[in-house]
C-alpha cells in the first residue's frame, strides 16, 4: 500500500496586496508566484508576461563562440557531418533541429540515432568507427557526449573534430574533499552545467541546448532569427516537457511560446501525430505533449527504433506522416501494456521480499524490456515514494533506469557507488546505468548503506498555496489562473485546502465508475464537486462522515453552453 501523503502548506511572506496591487492580480495569485519562489520586479514580470524577447542570449553559453566559426568552416568548405542523439524525445527533438538547420544553411550532413539495445545511450566507438569509415569529417553530439571521454578521444585519435551539444551533468571525481570535473576532449562543448559557464539558466533540455547553437548558426550565415524560431521553437519546447525539465525561468517562456506556435504548426508529422491522438491543436497544453505525444514520440525508441519518430518530424506528405503517427501509436498501446506487466512484477518482487525495508529500491527484472526499465521505476517511486532502480539484463551488461526523489540525488548517490558500474550517467532526479550480474547484490546494498535519507524524507510531501474559502472563488479568479501557465514540474498547478467540508450530495457515474460528482457546502456557501479516482471506495471511505478536508483546483465547467463554478478534488482525509 502506498503511504498516505503529509499535507504541507507554504508559508512564504511577501507583500501580496503590493504585488496584486503592482500587477494587477488577485492576491492569491500574487501568493502562488512567491510560492514558486518568483521573486523581485523583474522576475515576477518575466513570470506572468515574459515573451521569446525575454530569452538569454545564446552566445552566453561557454564554447559557442568556439563552436560557431568551426561550424561555420566546415559548412561552407562541404566538409562531411554527422549529427548523434539519443533516443528518447530529447534527443530525437534535438537531431531534428540540428539536421534540418545545418542543411538550410547548406550543410553536407546527415543523422544517426543508437540503438537503444544494439547501441546503448549516447555516442559509442562502434559508432565512430562507422563515421571514420563513412568520411565524416566532423561528428556532432546533442543530447549525449558530455560523459564520453574515452569515446571522443578515439573520435579525435582517427583525425575528427567534435563538438558537443548536451544538457547532463558533467561527470566529476572527488579527491582529497575536492570536486574535479571530467571533460571529454571535444573541440568545443556547448552545455550549461560546465564549469565557467556563464549562461544565467542552467535547466535547458538536449533539444533548447541545439536551439540555442541554431539561433547563433542562423546568424552567422545572416539567416533570420524569426525563421529559426518559427520553425524550431515550438520542438525545444515539445522536448522541455517530454523530458520534464523544471517549467522555470526560460523554459517557462520557452515553453508557452512554443505552445502558441503548436497551436498552427506547419509540421506534418505534429498535425498527424495530433489528429490520431485526438488532439484539438487549438486546445494543446503541456499535459498533451507530456502524456500522450511525448510517450508516443518515446515509444519508437523503446520498442522499435526511435528513426521512426526522427522521420515523424521530418514527414512532408500527409499520408507518410500519417502512417507513421498510426505506427507510434500503436506501438505507445503496446508499450503500455507491457509496463502494466513489468510494474505487476516488480511490485511481487518487493514485496515478497526483504527489499521493501530498503530505503532505496533495486529491483532485478531479467526478462522486462529494458526500454521499459526507467517508465517502471517511475511507477514504482509513485507507489512506494524512494528512490528506485530497475535492472534489466542486456546483451552484454545488465542494463538499469533509475528515478528518484527530491530528498536524494540520484547521480550523486551514483558517484558514490561507482566501483560497481561499468558505465552511468544522468540528473539528480533520474540516471542510466550498466553493471555485471555479479555486482547487483552488492550495489544495492552499497546504496542503501551510503543513503542519508530520514524516515521524514520517505513521506511524500503535497504542498498546499493557500486555503482558499469557497466565498472567495470567483469566475474571475479562475480566469487568471491562466497567467499562471504552463504547468508542470517546477510550476507545479496550484493546490489549494479547505476543511470541515460537508457533503450533501454524491453520484457515482461512468462505465468504470471512476467519476464522482458531488454538491458540496463549506461556511454557508455551496459548490459543485468532482473527483476522478474509484468511484465505490471514495463512497467506502466518506460513508457517514459529517465533514472531510479536502485539497482542490476551481474551475469553470461548461456543459451546453451553461458555465458553472466547481472544485476538482485532488486529495481528501477524512
């Protein structure tokens, strides 16, 4: 069972009649931006109404004025390129940018994607070693490289320049209590995270990190920025969500202006990809790219090869881009099933076992899709809130997904066990790695001896903005949480509480009786109520009960024409 969450409300202080005041907003808006540690003139105003024009400069980045003249040479004298991503929708994203830029400025240039299975993540010898035989003079990485030391050192030993293009935390040792980074020897790096960096936002995706390198490329050889942004914006954004990067700062901007260009793409494959999933393009928002064009954009890289979503992007005829949206599709509904499987499996396994005292999960699956591995671990960090590893066995290592929580760096906890890895890499929140069969026992258990976590920090936390009484919710007031978008991790849809609820009226309705509607009165004042979850225990566990507390979302229902306010039930305690 998982465990009931702690409820937590924010008490962050701030002049909030100022700030409403200053910006013409309600003060419970003004609250929920302090809440998100918006802070100051200047960011609040990026916050509610930043545009594209409130972007940094991307000649901020280290290596990108190394980068440029490189490339700049290397286009022009027709010297052979060859771009590598990953495979996941950030990578694929960001191939994509790069590709179609490199050859509007008239690039010989061409794209290859690892194989999830055959190749592993990132750029690899094998790979290279196809590149030097091919007569690639120049390997570009996007998304990956950041960590491969050895593999770009061979690409340099065969005569090749290299740059790369990548968003990772750059791979460090510690030695005598100091930290020492760890750079491949690239020609020049475009990424962030490194050292002496002087870029102000240090969250881009793979995909805005290739954007930025095109908005400088474009302007070297006297292109339009208004024609890298038209065509480029709205895919570094769909990557910013897929791969749920904080919605802060600059990919909050990013995001809601590549949202406004999704609205009437000219990519054919987005067009077709909406259309098969049922998507109204006028009605697209962060929850459709993250729930169902990202997974399936992924699934072609976790079951198949992720070329099939790379040609997805590049389609210009609508019944080739119609097929292959068709084909991802029903490969995202098979890997949906087979996750469903592999969480069914992994849960067996923990709880059969004495791994459910760890405090962090190692979970061997040998028979599970690797590509699956990281979609389990989620689950699984879902159900049992700790840090969580899959581990699958590959060809060659058992290969393994990792997911975390905010009270445990999960890249580096890695760095401390790493005598028992041949290879990893990845973020606080989530990391890639492969070991031999020998050493899973003893890497789960050097985790778990080396974890710091509290039984405190093992309680999932739900942050609440503010109670808010139902006298005060206002159609006005819902309207302005508009200002607020997109959500999303890092800005996060606001949560709000109230207690000694009454319930007058309850119904359960749908097929699967997973809808309740219900009246509701709190202090006099009456209001509609909805909750999606099951239906017959919500009726089990509110059955004769006078009041509940509940935390929600306001929102206005229409239904035939008629507007309505009611409240979206996200957590009640009874």
């Amino acid at each position: 069972m998982k465990q009931r969450k702690k409820w937590m409300i924010y008490s962050k202080r701030a002049n909030f009649e100022e700030i409403a005041k200053t910006y013409q907003v309600d003060k419970v808006i003004a609250r929920i931006i302090r809440n998100r540690d918006v802070i100051g003139e200047e960011a609040i105003r990026r916050y509610l109404y930043g545009t594209k024009e409130d972007m940094y400069d991307p000649f901020l980045l280290k290596d990108m004025e190394k980068a440029i003249p490189i490339l700049k040479e290397k286009i022009l004298t027709k010297k052979k390129i060859r771009i590598i991503g990953d495979y996941d929708i950030d990578g694929v994203s960001s191939i994509y940018i790069l590709l179609t830029a490199f050859q509007r400025c008239g690039a010989v240039v061409d794209g290859e994607i690892p194989h999830r299975i055959k190749d592993g993540y990132g750029i690899n010898e094998g790979l290279i070693q196809k590149a030097s035989l091919d007569g690639v003079d120049t390997i570009v990485t996007c998304d990956n490289g950041i960590s491969a030391v050895s593999q770009i050192a061979y690409a340099k030993s065969l005569g090749m320049t290299v740059i790369v293009t990548d968003h990772h935390e750059v791979p460090y040792e510690d030695t005598d209590g100091k930290r020492h980074y760890i750079l491949p020897p690239a020609d020049a790096i475009v990424n962030p995270k490194q050292e002496g960096c002087r870029y102000p936002f240090k969250g881009l995706c793979g995909a805005a990190v290739a954007y930025k390198l095109v908005l400088c490329l474009y302007q070297a050889f006297g292109r339009e920025k208004a024609e890298a942004e038209e065509e480029f914006l709205e895919i570094a954004a769909m990557a910013t969500v897929g791969d749920v990067m904080d919605l802060q700062d600059e990919n909050r901007i990013l995001v809601k202006e590549g949202l406004k260009r999704f609205q009437h793409t000219h990519n054919q494959g987005l067009r077709s990809l909406m259309a098969i999933c049922q998507i109204a393009p006028e009605t697209i928002s962060s929850y459709h790219i993250g729930f169902i064009i990202g997974p399936c954009l992924n699934a072609g890289g976790r079951l198949d090869t992720a070329k099939r979503a790379l040609a997805l992007l590049q389609a210009e005829e609508k019944e080739t881009a119609d097929n292959l949206a068709g084909e991802l599709k029903a490969l995202n509904e098979s890997r949906k099933k087979m996750t469903a499987d592999g969480v069914e499996q992994a849960v067996k396994e923990i709880e059969s076992s004495d791994q459910k005292e760890d405090k962090v999960l190692v979970v061997y699956l040998p028979d599970c899709h690797e590509s699956l591995a990281g979609i389990i671990a989620g689950r699984l960090r879902e159900k049992y809130y700790k840090p969580v590893f899959v581990l699958t066995k590959g060809e060659e290592y058992i290969k393994g997904s990792g997911r975390s929580i905010e009270e445990y760096s999960m890249f580096d906890e890695l760095v401390k066990s790493k005598e028992y890895l041949v290879k990893f890499g990845g973020h606080p929140m989530a990391a890639g790695l492969s070991l031999e069969e020998k050493n899973i026992v003893p890497f789960r258990k050097s985790l778990n001896e080396r974890q710091q976590m509290t039984e405190d920090d093992l309680i999932e936390k739900v942050w609440i903005d503010t109670r808010l009484p139902f006298g005060y919710i206002t159609e006005e007031l819902v309207e302005q949480f508009a200002l607020l978008l997109p959500f999303g991790k890092g800005n996060e849809k606001p949560v709000f509480a109230e207690r000694n609820v009454k319930i007058l009226y309850r119904q359960v309705l749908g097929i699967n009786r997973n809808v309740v509607r219900m009246q509701l009165e709190s202090e006099g004042i009456r209001m509609e109520g909805v909750w999606f979850g099951e239906g017959d225990m919500f009726l089990k566990e509110t059955e004769g009960v006078n009041t509940f507390s509940i935390l929600f979302f306001p929102e206005i229902n229409t239904y035939r024409g008629n507007r309505t306010l009611q409240i979206r039930i996200l957590e009640y305690q009874v």
